[in-house]
C-alpha cells in the first residue's frame, strides 16, 4: 500500500489566515493575503515570530478548506501519515495534537509524526508547502501553493493549490 506523508501547517492548518488574524488583533493592521506572494512568512508577518511562540495559537489554527474530506478519502485509500515540525516553537507539540484529535479524529495516534527535521521520513507521496522538506524525499513530491512558495518554480515536485486537485491526482 502506497504511504503518503502530509505535511499539517499550511497544508492542513490555514496559517496565513491566523496570522493576518494575530498581526490585526496587535498591531491594527490587516494584512492582505493576495499581496504576500513570494514573501517568506517572517517578512509578511512583523509580528509573526512572536505570534507561533503564543499559546494557543497552533491549537486554534483554522482547517484549510477541503482538507477534513481528502484526509478521509486519503485515510481510507493509503497509509497515511501526518508529518510535521513539532520543536521549533515550544507549545507547537502538544497544541499540534490536540488540534489534530478535535479536527481529524479519524487519524489515529500511530499516524502522527511531531519531528524536528523531514530528513528521515520516507515513502511514496510527500505533500508539503515548504520545498525544503521534500528536497531530501525520495518519492512523488507536491507542493502545497501557499504566497511563500508561489513564485518558486522546480521541476522536481507537482505543485498543488488545493485538496481537491490532490483527491483528482491521487
């Protein structure tokens, strides 16, 4: 069976939206998202890095549109796992899962991978929105669209912009 890896924030977790969110609930600025293509996170957001170091702010992230049925359609097709960068900012880990429990029950614990670096995960299908991550994967490669990846072009991974492309190509 085919083991397909599926990166969470940006991918599942609507990052950009709580950040724009966050930055107008500090700052009073709202931040347009169609205007931030190109831009890494931490220059769209000035307050950004302060904002992923916030409680809650990984446990109230919003579900990316479309995300809940193609985890399911995915779920119930391949071995899925869910694979992301839970040591980087200190409340990411457990605020990770217990977002996953409430929005993806059916993804059980055993599927869960709260890592440091992707280097080491394998299989057959990567989604992710940063192009770092599946650099060192050894299978298929999608890139999630997200304004910090949507200039990039690289002929090595299939760029995606939303979960029903990923259910019409997987």
């Amino acid at each position: 069976m085919k083991k397909v890896i599926v990166d969470m924030d940006g991918v599942m977790a609507d990052v950009y939206h709580q950040l724009v969110q966050f930055e107008k609930r500090d700052s009073g600025d709202e931040i347009e998202i169609s205007g931030l293509a190109g831009l890494p996170e931490i220059e769209a957001f000035p307050n950004g890095k302060k904002h992923v170091n916030e409680i809650g702010f990984f446990r109230t992230l919003p579900v990316m549109e479309g995300s809940r049925e193609a985890l399911k359609y995915l779920n119930d097709k391949y071995e899925l796992y869910i694979v992301s960068a839970g040591m980087e900012f200190s409340n990411s880990l457990r605020e990770k899962f217990d977002w996953l429990a409430e929005h993806f029950p059916f993804i059980s614990w055993e599927q869960i991978v709260l890592c440091g670096s992707k280097k080491v995960v394998s299989g057959d299908v990567m989604i992710d929105d940063y192009p770092r991550n599946p650099d060192h994967f050894s299978g298929e490669k999608f890139i999630f669209t997200q304004p910090h990846n949507e200039l990039l072009e690289n002929e090595n991974y299939k760029r995606v912009n939303s979960w029903e492309e990923i259910m019409r190509i997987l």
